[in-house]
C-alpha cells in the first residue's frame, strides 16, 4: 500500500534518522481525523527505529514523500504513528505549499500535556501521540553546555507559545549546519513552524525535542 506524506522532521536520532510527517491523499491534501492531522513515521526494524542516514538525505522539509507500506509494530505505545515501510523506498514527489502549513498546527495548550521539558515514562505511557506542529512568533536559539562532552556546546531553542516560554533541544540537522555557518539566521525570520517530537526513553525520562524548523511565509 503506498502511503504519501508531506515530510516535516528529518532528524538526528541515535546514529540515524528520525522521519515524519502528516499523510496526504492523492490530491496532496492533508488527512484530518477526529484528533487533528494524521501523522506518520517511517520506521526500519532497527534500535529504536532510526531510519538510516543514506536513505534520506535527499529529503527536506515539506517535500512530498512517498513510501510503500509494510506493515505497523505490534506494540502499542505513545509513538502511534509509527508504521513499517519497504526498505529504502522514499520517493520525493512533490512540494507541499509553506502557507498552507497554519491549518495543520496542534491546538492543545500545553505541548504534550505539560510545559516541562519531559515527561516521565508514565506521563508518556498517557499519551496517544508524539508528534505536533506548532507556530511560534517568540523565539531564539541559546546554547548551552554540554555536561557528558564540555567541549561541545548543545543548540537548543527557547520559544513562548500560550503564554508559556519552552527551551528544548534542535534535532534538525539541516537548521544546525545553517545555524552554525550563520549564528544570526532568524534575524529577519518573523514566526516559526516547528516540529515538536517525543524522543525514546532517556534515564527514565522522554524528552520534547524540536525535530523540524520551517520559517513560516513572510
């Protein structure tokens, strides 16, 4: 069964990549259930399910995927979008439009239920899904220390959405590379979509992680 999404997280996970996105119909128009938008990710029967590096780094943000549908992991868990797919089949066969991206942002007040930066593996053991897009107006990267290797320094974006300021990792490797070639890249941007993704257990702990960065139209 081929399956199409607009792709909307390419990030580091573990060694891999992490890649996900809200499926479309054939008229390249978003799929809206009772929830919201339905979203997809891509998983390889691997640790954690990272997807491999060389599969994907032909895909960007908000390129139309294709993938040929294997099959959905048997055990349930927060990450329902997870889905089997034929390996290495990821066809690019389009561009999903930027300004159509504001009908698709979550409506929750909180982001996955709480304005903290994780959520305990009960806490997420709570949730049925991992994966929102939001639209932010606030927002600045920071830096911070990286404790377990001092010598690197951790991208992270502190942002304020309903009223309440967040400050979580950067997992897009496209904005990473661009940030650091150019510290001052949102200068000019004046609102943000992001991503927001649930990452794997770390330390008993799940952690909110910013996995796509789309500057929104102008």
């Amino acid at each position: 069964m081929t399956i199409r999404f607009v792709c909307l997280a390419n990030s580091i996970k573990e060694g891999g990549r992490c890649l996900a996105g809200i499926q479309l119909n054939n008229n390249n128009e978003p799929l809206i259930e009772i929830n919201g938008p339905k979203w997809i990710r891509p998983i390889c029967k691997t640790q954690h399910g990272k997807v491999y590096t060389h599969w994907v780094t032909h895909i960007t943000l908000l390129d139309i995927i294709e993938i040929e549908l294997t099959g959905f992991p048997s055990k349930l868990s927060y990450q329902s979008e997870n889905v089997f797919f034929k390996d290495e089949v990821l066809k690019v066969v389009g561009r999903f439009e930027r300004d159509k991206l504001s009908t698709l942002c979550d409506n929750h007040y909180y982001i996955f239920s709480n304005w903290a930066k994780a959520l305990s593996v009960d806490e997420a053991a709570l949730l049925t899904h991992s994966l929102i897009l939001i639209n932010v107006s606030k927002f600045g990267v920071i830096e911070k220390i990286d404790i377990e290797n001092p010598d690197k320094k951790k991208v992270r974006l502190q942002f304020s959405h309903n009223e309440t300021v967040y400050d979580f990792p950067v997992t897009d490797p496209e904005f990473l590379k661009l940030y650091r070639n150019n510290p001052r890249i949102l200068r000019i941007v004046k609102s943000l979509y992001l991503c927001v993704s649930i990452g794997i257990n770390y330390k008993d702990l799940h952690y909110k992680l910013v996995a796509g960065i789309i500057p929104a139209p102008f």
